[in-house]
C-alpha cells in the first residue's frame, strides 16, 4: 500500500470513504497523483475549486494576502474583507453578511437569524421557532444542520436532535400548506436547497419555490435558501434561485465561493441583516483575509463578462454529449451541477472505475454527479465524456 495513505490511515478517523487516490498537484482542471498520472476533474473538490486547480489569479491574490497579514479576528476590520463583502453584496443584492468558515457555519447562523427574528418581534412566548425545511435535503453535520436535514440516513447514531424543524415533501405544495397549517404561529422559516446537491441532483419546481415565497410574504416567515453548492455560478446564474424569480430573505453561500480555501456566508436584506448584535453570533476564522483575498479573484472571474452565459453554454453541451449515450437513462440538473441517471450500472462503481481511467466525477444517491470546474473547456469535457463512454460501454 501507498505509504501515505497507511500513514493516513494511521493517524486520521475514518469517517470517510476514501478512493485509493493520493492527489499531489493540480493545474486547470486536471489534477495529478503522487506518481505523476494525470485526470480531468469533473469533481473540482465537490465544487469548491470553481476556478480549477491553482488559477494564476486567484494564486496571486491568495498568495499576496498571506505575505501581507493572514488573520486579525473580528475586533478588528480588514480593507480585502470590506472589499470582498461589498463586491458580494452588490453582485447579489442583498444588504450585509455574516462570514463563517463552511457551509454548515452559513446555515447555522441562518437558522439562528430566522428564531431570532421572530423571538425579537413576537416575543418568547409565542414560541415561534419552527424551520420548515424538504425531505431529501442537505444542510450540513453539525447539531442544528443535520437536524434541519431532512435525510434519515443522516440521522442515525447521534439522538436527541434539536426539535422545532418539520420536514415538507419538496415540489408538494399541499404538504407545504398542510404543514404550514398544522403549526399555525410556530414558524419562523421555510429553508430549502433550489437543487437537492447531496439528495441526488433534484431541482425544485418553480411553482414550488413561488408558493413558498407567497406564503412567506404572507406570514411574516423569512425564506432561506440554502445555496452552498448551487450558488457562485454554478447553475449559470450567480444565485441558482434567480432562476426562479423570487428574493429570499436569506441566502447561505460556501463551497465555491473563495475558489478552495474554506469560507462560508451568510446574506441578509433589509428585513434581517440588523437582527444580529453584538455577541448573538461569531467565528474566529470567520472573513479570513485569505479566503477574502482568494473570494475577491472569484468574484471578479464570475462576474466577468460573458462568463456566466459560458456556464450554461458549456453546460448545454454537458447535457448533448451525455444525452448521446446508451447507459444514460436521463440528465437531472441545472448548469454544471448534473446528475445522470443510469439504465442498469451502479453508479458508485462507474465513478471507481472512471478514477481508474483519468476521470474524477462524484455520486449522489444512485446517479452520477458532475460539479466540474467552471472554467472546464468544451476539449476537456469532450475528453471526459469519452472516458465515461469507455467505461460505460
């Protein structure tokens, strides 16, 4: 066995299922193992490496802030994270943000904006903290995020969770209004994914999305949108939920954002961006000038011109080339976050064997899950697809 991965192995918990795979380097989008063999990467990290592997750009940026001061905590201000936080806030529309360091710490302070909006204008009393939140949703692992998660398979072995999130079949707007019904006066938020990333590459319904906005406006419930891996792009607008032409209260951001380095946001508008005060929340690491600094070069990248419409040109071509394939029962998604559904393989020994022919790609639930780089060239997508179509023939 590889020498480091015994020594991995040796010294860190095994909580995840690990390929035989030791990464070294990486350029554009292909990386490279410790002996030198090459692979395209359809992964980019889960979609965090949204400039691919060690962007000329974003390496400058990231490497000039750490020459120059590489944390302060947040007693102090920064100019790369007021410079940051405007450019995102004028990219997306919304008034402030909180910084954390994932996307778990994002909604974890989203759901803590939500209860305490509602304790601040109805009072304890009213006991108005319940999150409606989607069966087959993903909004991360720590305490309060894995119990918004509306996966079973996520909640084994870690009881009690935190009460007050009730789960809603997404795209069922009945079960949206019945449940909404059922806790009359109780609930402070509706949070949701605009495509279920980790429940297996499932968009929602417009339809949906506007009957969850309209009977927000309605009630006075904050509507969360969790966009840790859809957002930055990724769906060939900035904010996946433009797709669907409503406003959210609150957008939670991570992944992609700082192009590989970890950070997480919090977006607020005008309804929430004063409900936190001084020590209601924090992060130490929050707004690190290095994931600014690296945020500031994916940020001026994205927001480039034409670059988005590349996304969904490129991402066009994804669905053509996948289409064309015999094993490929159907292509679920939006942008470059694709799911593809198999006729008869098993997904989880697709990606294996495409590993052992120079293709990263990831799964989700039964299919296949591309979050490839967004500055994958058409070349290099045609070059993964022929792996894909070796391996799947």
């Amino acid at each position: 066995m590889n020498s480091t991965i015994e020594k991995f192995n040796e010294h860190i918990v095994h909580s995840y299922g690990r390929y035989d795979l030791v990464l070294d380097s990486g350029k554009g989008r292909t990386a490279a193992d410790d002996e030198g063999r090459e692979y395209i990467d359809f992964g980019s990290g889960i979609g965090t490496n949204s400039l691919g592997y060690c962007d000329e750009k974003w390496v400058e940026a990231v490497c000039a802030q750490a020459k120059a001061v590489q944390h302060t905590s947040n007693y102090y201000y920064t100019k790369v994270q007021a410079d940051f936080a405007a450019k995102l806030c004028g990219l997306t529309g919304y008034k402030k943000m909180f910084f954390g360091n994932s996307g778990a710490e994002a909604n974890e302070c989203a759901i803590k904006i939500a209860r305490k909006y509602s304790f601040d204008k109805y009072g304890k009393e009213a006991e108005r903290y319940v999150i409606i939140t989607l069966v087959n949703s993903f909004h991360g692992r720590t305490m309060a995020t894995l119990s918004a998660t509306g996966q079973e398979v996520f909640h084994n072995y870690f009881f009690p969770f935190l009460e007050g999130f009730v789960n809603v079949e997404a795209n069922n707007i009945s079960d949206l209004k019945a449940k909404l019904k059922e806790n009359e006066g109780r609930v402070c938020a509706v949070m949701f994914e605009c495509i279920q990333g980790e429940g297996g590459v499932v968009p929602l319904e417009k339809d949906f999305v506007m009957a969850i906005a309209e009977e927000c406006e309605k009630n006075d419930i904050l509507m969360i949108c969790d966009e840790v891996q859809t957002g930055v792009g990724r769906t060939g607008k900035f904010l996946a939920v433009e797709h669907f032409g409503v406003k959210p209260n609150i957008v939670t951001l991570a992944k992609g954002l700082a192009g590989g380095v970890p950070i997480g946001v919090c977006l607020t508008d005008e309804k929430t961006c004063e409900v936190l005060t001084p020590g209601t929340h924090g992060s130490t690491f929050g707004g690190n000038p290095i994931a600014c600094a690296g945020g500031n070069a994916v940020l001026d990248r994205v927001s480039g011109e034409g670059f988005l419409e590349s996304v969904a040109a490129k991402a066009e071509h994804f669905y053509k080339r996948l289409s064309e394939i015999d094993e490929v029962a159907g292509v679920d998604g939006l942008g470059l976050m694709i799911g593809v559904r198999l006729k008869t393989k098993d997904a989880h020994d697709v990606a294996k064997a495409c590993l052992d022919n120079g293709l990263l790609i990831l799964t989700a639930k039964e299919k296949l899950r591309f979050l490839p780089p967004l500055t994958i060239t058409q070349e290099e997508i045609d070059k993964g697809i022929e792996i894909l179509k070796k391996v799947l023939a």
